[in-house]
C-alpha cells in the first residue's frame, strides 16, 4: 500500500533533498542563507541541524562563485545542489552556467558528468520588489547541455528533486515561489513518471492547454470554469522545458485539434514560441485554429501593484479559448 502525506511544494522539496542527503553524504546543499536560516522561503529549514556543516553550508554574496563552486566538486565526485536566492540574482551566474557548467560533460567527450542541480525560486504574484520576480528558464531552456524541469504540485516536487540529483546532467530546478505553500497529496513510495515526461492533469475534447509551473493552477481553474459553460479542455503540465515531451502534446492536439500554450514569462522568444513551433511543423493537418500563446507582456516585469494586471489569469486564458473556438 502506497504511503501518503499531505505536504506543501517547499515541505516536499524539503522531504526529497533529506532523503537523498541521507541516501548519499556526497549530496551537498549550499547557496546564500540555506544553512541554519534555512533559504528566504524556508525550503531548506532543518537541514542544517540534520547534517550539519559538511552537507549544507551558506555561501557569499556572489552567485558565480557559487556555480563555480559546484562545477569544481562535480569534477571531485559531489553531487551538489545549489540554491539561487531568487530568480533576478540568476544572472551573475550566467557565465558559469551557459560557457561552463552546461558544456564540461560535451568538452570531456562524457568523461567528465555534471551532477549539479541549480535550484531557482521564480516567477511572480509574491508581491516583491525588483529583480526578485523574473522568469528567466527561457534562457536556459535554449542552452544545450542543461536539462530544465519544473513542478507544479508537491508530488512532483518530491520526485523531480531526487531525479535531478541522481542525474550526471545539470538540471535547471525552476520552483514556482508563489507556489511553495500550495498543500497536496504527496505519493512517498512511488514516483509518477520520469521528469521529462509530461503529464496530462485533465482529459478534455474541445481545446488543450500546454502550461507548467505556476501556471499550472491557473489552468486548471479556467478549465473548471469552461467545463460549467459546456467547453472540454484538456490541460497538460510540461515538467520539463528542456527536453519537451512533444508526443504527448501532439496525441493531445490530434484529439482536440486546438492549442494554447501558457505561462508567466513573456510570449516572445520564449518556451510557447517554441512549442508552438513544434506544433505547427508536426501537427499542422491535425489543427482546427492556430496555435494561441497567453503570457506575461513583452515589457520589463512590473512593479508589484502591477504584476496581477502582468500575470495571465483564468480571464486571459478562456479568452483565448473563445478566440480559438471561434475559428
């Protein structure tokens, strides 16, 4: 019988990063402030005291040291996993990530793996000043070398976090901050799926949605509101950004033969750009609309009286539900 609990997405993130520092003393957590403080969101809390200084320790101010860091132990046999404090302080570490850290395992010819998890709260609706609400994963997304997932759920949570620790890959570990308190059930003897696959959280006819992260909430409420207006949607969660699990959109779109795709971050040049790329060149002839983005607005992210105005919700995707119903 499968063991249960009810865990928030920060408790689960917790619960899987215990279970694989205790698996595996070479399993090291760093970053600033996610020792004895236990990170800005308390997803590390009690950790420290559990493993003490050798597993899990602050860094400086400098998240390029921090990257650099785990690169150097990844080379010395660690599994690290590192935790940037908010997504804006992602870019001082840009370098690291994309000329290094995503290229050692190509350069060595895989003589050298790459087992670093960087973990990144991101995304909006916390209310935050600048540069602490950002959705950067397009970035790396776009970086060959580096695997990028995000959970929308505390059961994902749990598992993704240990997958991406067991990988020899480096894994961008996006966590949707305005997320980390939503409570769900959490499955603790068995995984749902691999990271990379993507899930299909409600089956509908008419229309599907393509989202991740904490969109993913915002989905599924406008496709309860749909369905009490007599419209199917179906609504799938990615998980993975970089590798995408096409099949399982394109079973969905050959079913529906609509389209949307969302997220929080800006619609241009971004994982919805891509994906509706995708879709147009493989399921062309299975479409009744065209692919329909909903996202943040191309503009710099906005200050936090304005970020609901910023944010797609329910509202924004059944409207482009009608748009799409209408062709």
């Amino acid at each position: 019988m499968s063991n249960f609990v009810e865990l928030s997405i920060a408790k689960a993130i917790n619960a899987g990063l215990r279970k694989c520092m205790q698996d595996n003393p070479k399993v090291l957590m760093f970053g600033e402030d996610v020792a004895q403080l236990g990170g800005v969101f308390r997803v590390t809390e009690g950790l420290h005291a559990e493993f003490g200084d050798k597993q899990i320790f602050n860094s400086p101010i400098a998240e390029s040291g921090i990257i650099g860091t785990a690169i150097g132990l990844a080379m010395r046999g660690y599994r690290s996993v590192t935790e940037i404090q908010f997504d804006g302080f992602i870019f001082p570490a840009f370098d690291q990530i994309t000329t290094q850290l995503a290229k050692m395992q190509n350069r060595s010819e895989g003589f050298t793996p790459m087992p670093v998890v960087v973990r990144v709260p991101y995304g909006g609706g916390i209310g935050a000043v600048e540069h602490h609400s950002e959705s950067p994963e397009a970035y790396f997304a776009h970086t060959a070398g580096l695997r990028v997932v995000t959970p929308s759920n505390p059961n994902d949570a749990y598992w993704m976090i240990q997958q991406a620790i067991l990988s020899d890959d480096p894994v961008m570990f996006f966590e949707p901050k305005r997320r980390y308190w939503q409570k769900g059930p959490v499955n603790l003897d068995e995984p749902p799926m691999d990271s990379y696959t993507a899930s299909v959280l409600r089956q509908g006819t008419q229309v599907t949605i393509a989202t991740y992260g904490p969109m993913t909430a915002v989905a599924l409420q406008a496709a309860e509101i749909a369905a009490s207006e007599g419209k199917s949607i179906e609504v799938i969660d990615l998980r993975s950004l970089s590798p995408i699990d096409f099949p399982t959109i394109i079973e969905s779109v050959k079913k529906t033969g609509r389209l949307i795709v969302a997220h929080e971050a800006s619609s241009s040049f971004s994982v919805s750009s891509e994906v509706s790329a995708r879709i147009t060149e493989d399921a062309f002839y299975h479409l009744e609309a065209p692919v329909i983005r909903v996202g943040g607005f191309d503009v710099p992210y906005p200050a936090a009286k304005l970020e609901e105005v910023f944010l797609p919700d329910a509202d924004r995707l059944l409207e482009a539900v009608d748009r799409s119903l209408a062709y």
